[in-house]
C-alpha cells in the first residue's frame, strides 16, 4: 500500500453505526470510502457517500480495499462475520460483549492469522476510549481502584439484541448509573460494587401485533451478559411514542480511578463524556481507529488487536512532527 494515496475504507452494514462511520470517514482527509456492504438490496440502501454493493459480493473487494469497518451488532452479526471477514480484508468493529471478549478474540485472531491480515476489534468509547483510560489510571495510580459508570443513555448494541428477539418491532434501551454509587466512589471510600449495584436498564419496546409480550420481557431480562445481571425494567410503549420520545441516541460516562500514592496522600483520576449522539461518537473513535489498523497492518502486526496494542500516533492523520509541535 503506497504511502501517498488515501486509505480505502469499506463498511459492512448501514444501520446507525454504519451511517455514523460513513461520515466520520467522509470528514477525513486522508481516506476515502469504497463501498458500503448490504444484506438488503443495495438500490435501495440511499447512501451518502459511496455505493452499495451486496455483502455476498464482498470477496470480489479484495485487492481494493485497505481496511472494512465491520458495523453490526455484537449479539449475531459479529460473531458470525466477524472472522468471515478477517479472511477477506484487514478489519474494524466495536463488538462490545465485555464478558466474552477473550472469546471473541481468540477467534478472531485465528482467522486474521490465516489470511495475514490484521483485525481491531471492540473499538469504540467503551470498550477503547475507555479501556484505554483504565489501562494508563491503573498504571500511574497501582495502588487504588477503578469503577466505571455509563449513562444515563442509549446503548446501542443493547437496543439491537432486544431488537432481535423474536416479537420485538423496535426497541431501545437505557443505561442508568446509580447515583449514590457514584457518589460513594468519587468520595474515595472504596465500596465493594457489584454489576447490580451500579446501573439499572431500562428498556422500552414497540411489540410486534399479537406478540407475547411476557415471553418479550422474560428473554430481556434473562439474558445473558446484557440484562440478567441488572435490575431490568421493561415498558411496552406505541411505535408513535418510540417515534416521537426515543428517536435521539444520547450517551456517556464516567471511569473514576481512585487511590493513594502513599499513606493518606490521596490521588484521584476522571474521565467523562457526554454524547448527544452514541453513533456519531461511535463512528467517529471507529474510523480513527481503521486508520490505526492499516498503519498497525504496515508495522508488520497480524491476527486480532486491540486499542491497547496501538501506538496512539496511529491513530491521528497528524505527522509526528506536527504532534509533538501541538499536542505534546
């Protein structure tokens, strides 16, 4: 891949997140989008920026794509496509199943390994912007804890799982942080919290006609890995109040390191974001990160990565020169 040129960017699927890195890509300077990836009829997809192609013709992009953000969901698009990708091209996503990371990537190395390609995975703002922060808190502060609070907002990948299930017209899904729990934390007092302890889900959800709606509630929250280790509430609500009450997608958090650098010095590390809209973030961390990836890719990297395996000058289109001049 020649230095001069733009990176080449492919996306596979164009729901929120796909829109959002499509933006994100088209702002950026020195990349440029192939195509966009579909399992619908691509005339019919409106996309922005560059064409559609069917995702059965995926194979026939080789050669001419540098980097494919994969965007679907973490619950049944990635862990199917995520390695059938990583055979085609060097990859992105934002799968975002803490629990089952480990997992993930393990499959996800093997199959980038085979094609001697390299694949980034859960990048986004949690996981990547703030795991990174965990990571450099923890490292300058050994001596603490760490507790992290999201919302209150949309989860994206939580809204999509529920909207899997099977009598589920639409559906959107709330992370609430405990307040006193955040409270107790910020205070330094170190209080054992558990997953329950410090959020709770709410989820609204547009019913399908005639669906069952206490089979609807009982799959959310016993699910696993998403909604059965929280207190879940769920309210049926009218696709005209979906439409005119939960159409945003605002999101944050909170990662708060607390700790002592010697006896009764007490030190303390913040970091937050507030969203008004979790995709555009999203996308936006997401098309830094393709960057990285084809940079990480020129290094001699291959199999499975993760923000923690990039050097953090990849991620900026900025020379070296002109980061050290300005941000440093």
């Amino acid at each position: 891949m020649s230095e001069s040129r733009k990176i080449r960017v492919a996306i596979n699927g164009y729901g929120n997140l796909g829109r959002a890195v499509e933006l994100a890509v088209h702002e950026s300077p020195d990349m440029e989008l192939v195509t966009i990836f579909t399992r619908r009829d691509p005339a019919s997809l409106g996309t922005k920026f560059a064409p559609a192609a069917s995702i059965e013709d995926a194979p026939k992009y080789v050669g001419q794509v540098d980097v494919c953000v994969n965007c679907g969901g973490s619950a049944t698009d990635l862990v199917n496509q995520g390695t059938q990708f990583a055979a085609l091209f060097n990859t992105v996503d934002s799968y975002d199943n803490h629990s089952n990371i480990p997992v993930y990537f393990d499959s996800i190395d093997e199959a980038a390994k085979a094609a001697d390609h390299v694949s980034v995975i859960s990048s986004g703002w949690d996981p990547g912007l703030f795991s990174l922060t965990r990571l450099m808190a923890e490292a300058v502060l050994p001596n603490g804890f760490t507790t992290t609070f999201w919302g209150p907002g949309v989860s994206q990948g939580h809204s999509q799982a529920v909207r899997r299930i099977e009598g589920v017209a639409d559906a959107v899904q709330y992370t609430l942080p405990v307040e006193a729990a955040k409270e107790s934390v910020r205070a330094g007092q170190n209080p054992e919290l558990s997953t329950r302890d410090k959020h709770t889900r709410l989820v609204y959800v547009v019913a399908k006609e005639g669906a069952d709606e206490d089979a609807i509630r009982e799959a959310i929250v016993t699910m696993p890995a998403y909604f059965a280790d929280y207190d879940t509430t769920v309210e049926f609500i009218s696709a005209e109040q979906m439409a005119s009450d939960h159409s945003g997608m605002p999101h944050g958090g909170e990662v708060i390191r607390a700790g002592e650098t010697s006896p009764g010095t007490h030190q303390a590390i913040s970091y937050s974001l507030t969203l008004e809209s979790n995709p555009e973030f999203t996308g936006s961390m997401i098309a830094a990160t393709a960057r990285a990836a084809v940079r990480l890719y020129k290094s001699g990297k291959r199999g499975a990565a993760t923000v923690f395996d990039i050097p953090p000058a990849y991620y900026s289109p900025k020379t070296p020169e002109q980061l050290r001049k300005e941000l440093l």
